[in-house]
C-alpha cells in the first residue's frame, strides 16, 4: 500500500461532494482521486480508476448506492465507506450496503465555522480506521494471526452454544442464515460482527425485526440464554468467562477489529468447548480463522463460509487455509446444518 490512499467520493449533493473534498485534503494521507454524483457514474469510474476507498451515499438518482456498492464489489472491489444523512434513520438501507459489501458507515459530516474542526476529526477518524483495516488486509498482522493453543478439557457442559463471526457481508448473511433459526432454537447463539458501537444497536434492531428468533446486543454480565441471539455491541472485544457470562474487555488493543471474532472464539475454545458450534461467514481479512482453529483443536465443530456464495471471501478463506473448518458450505445450508447439530447436541446432554 502506497503512502497515499486514493479517495473517491461519490454523493448527488454538489456541497456534500465539495465539503467532503475539503476534508480528504486537508491531510496528507489522503488525495481525491475523483467524485460522482450517482452510483451508476460511481461504478463506471470505479472499474476506469481504481482507488482504495470510496466514500458511498446512500439515496441518490439512477442509482443508489446499496445497488453501486454490490456492482462495485463484483467488478471492481474496494473499500467502501456508506457516508449518509443518518445512519439511524436509514439503518434498513445502510446494513443492505454492508450486506452488499461495504466496510462500515458514517453520518455526513456537517462542517461549518463554528463546528468544523470537531467534524472534520471525526470524519478522518473514521476514514482512518478504515484504512488500518484494509492494511491489515494486505499486510496480514501476524499478531492476530497466529491461533492460540487450546489444550481440549473433556468435560461435560449444559448447553450446546452457536457462536458466529462475521465482517464485510455480514449482515445480509446473517439475516439469511438466522431466517433458518426458529424463535424456539434449543441453544444461544452469539455473534461478532464488525459494526461501528455508534451503531450497533440499530443493527440489532433492524436483524430483529427481520428474523424469528429474539435479537439484542450483549450485555455485561449476560447469561447465555437458549432460543436468544446476543451480538457484540461495543468497541470493545467480547469474551466469555469459565462461568459462562459475557464480559467486555479493551484487551489486546492491538487489534484492528474492535470486537474481533478471534478473541471471542479464542474465549469459547478455553471456557466452553466441545459443545460449541463455530462458524465463520463472509469478511475482510483474516479475523476469526485462528479462533476458528482454537475451537477446532478444542474439540468443537466448525463451519467456514464457501467461496461462491460469500460477499467478500477473505475471513473464511483464512480459516480454510489453516484447516480451521471442519466443514464448508454455502450459506444456504448452514442455517440448516446448525439445527440439525445442535438438536443431536441436546438429545445426547438429555
């Protein structure tokens, strides 16, 4: 990766594109390679000048930008950040654009005299944070790499788990996987996503209103409950404990992903083991196969996302290569493969 990351932009508002120029070059790190005012004039440029980040609307003519991120992502792919009015009011549309491809979001900053400096920051941020991302992609970060050892402890336990992990794709993934899942699912399920803590409880909320089985964020402190499905909602990692409640926790702060998927499973493999189920579904980079492969060593069953029908085949392809998965398949027959394990799960635990 060179010094400088290529920005486009691309927005129908003449000052949302002009302000967020201003932003971009006002540092170093950053040049404006060139902007758009639709996502079908986005997509033409994306395949003629390829650059390292796009900064996406959401709502605009010819086409919006949930259709240019999924045209994007198949022809010529990037990192894409969804830039909207608000993230909130429009969470349907943005987690369909993360769905499609997209790497996080943003509110469009709002600069002016008296507050610019404050938006500004916040925007780069942002931005920043996703070129840590797309290094740590390309460079591989061997710390978050390299799968702990988990020594396998037979013990019994008294509920089977699910614990799924999941980065760019995500949450159309896991919409369609969960559609499977009836409220009445005989075990919890836990998930890692990468999402912004700025939103992920409108994440929960709009996965909730989408499939049968109840969703909320995760809590400190949070008992595993059958039949509920709790997903990572801080920026911080989620671990569980040898008593089987979650807890928040800023360690390691090395990590680019924050919550990462590693840690989490890493936590499962050491405190629940054999009766867990592991999946890995559609990402960016490499987070989650090492933990994948701790719980695979722990003796636990393990899913990986097949190539054909995974958004972005990185996260599952990793796993792949450290022989993390005990299984792959397509995301159409995972939600299935889960029930059919886990109810064999509790018959033999009853």
């Amino acid at each position: 990766m060179s010094d400088c990351f290529k920005v486009a932009v691309v927005n129908d508002s003449v000052m949302a594109r002009e302000s967020m120029r201003q932003v971009i070059q006002s540092d170093s790190r950053y040049t404006v390679a060139w902007m758009a005012e639709d996502g079908a004039e986005a997509v033409r440029q994306a395949e003629s000048m390829p650059v390292d980040i796009i900064l996406m609307d959401l709502i605009m003519p010819v086409m919006n930008g949930i259709e240019a991120t999924r045209h994007i992502m198949a022809q010529s792919p990037c990192a894409i950040l969804v830039v909207t009015a608000s993230v909130n009011n429009n969470a349907a549309q943005v987690f369909e654009a993360m769905g499609a491809g997209a790497l996080d979001a943003i509110n469009t900053p709002v600069l002016s005299l008296k507050n610019g400096a404050e938006g500004q920051a916040v925007f780069l941020q942002k931005i920043a944070t996703v070129t840590r991302l797309i290094d740590v992609t390309q460079h591989n970060n061997a710390r978050e790499n390299l799968p702990r050892s988990i020594q396998s402890v037979d013990h019994q336990q008294g509920d089977c788990l699910v614990c799924i992990g999941a980065s760019t794709g995500g949450p159309s993934a896991l919409r369609e996987l969960l559609s499977d899942i009836p409220a009445d699912f005989p075990a919890p399920i836990v998930i890692i996503q990468h999402v912004d803590e700025e939103f992920a409880a409108s994440f929960a909320d709009w996965l909730n209103s989408e499939v049968a089985i109840p969703v909320r964020l995760a809590q400190e402190g949070d008992r595993l409950v059958p039949g509920r499905v709790l997903i990572a909602g801080r920026g911080q990692h989620l671990v569980i404990d040898k008593h089987h409640r979650l807890h928040y926790t800023p360690e390691p702060e090395s990590y680019a992903y924050r919550p990462s998927v590693n840690v989490f499973f890493e936590s499962v493999a050491e405190h629940w083991q054999k009766r867990a189920i592991g999946v890995l579904l559609t990402g960016t980079g490499r987070d989650g196969a090492a933990g994948l492969l701790a719980l695979k060593q722990a003796g636990c069953h393990t899913i990986a996302h097949d190539q054909a029908t995974s958004a972005i085949y990185g996260m599952p392809k990793a796993a792949a290569e450290l022989d993390a998965a005990s299984t792959v398949l397509p995301l159409a027959e995972i939600g299935t493969s889960l029930l059919d394990r886990i109810h064999n799960c509790c018959k033999t635990i009853s």
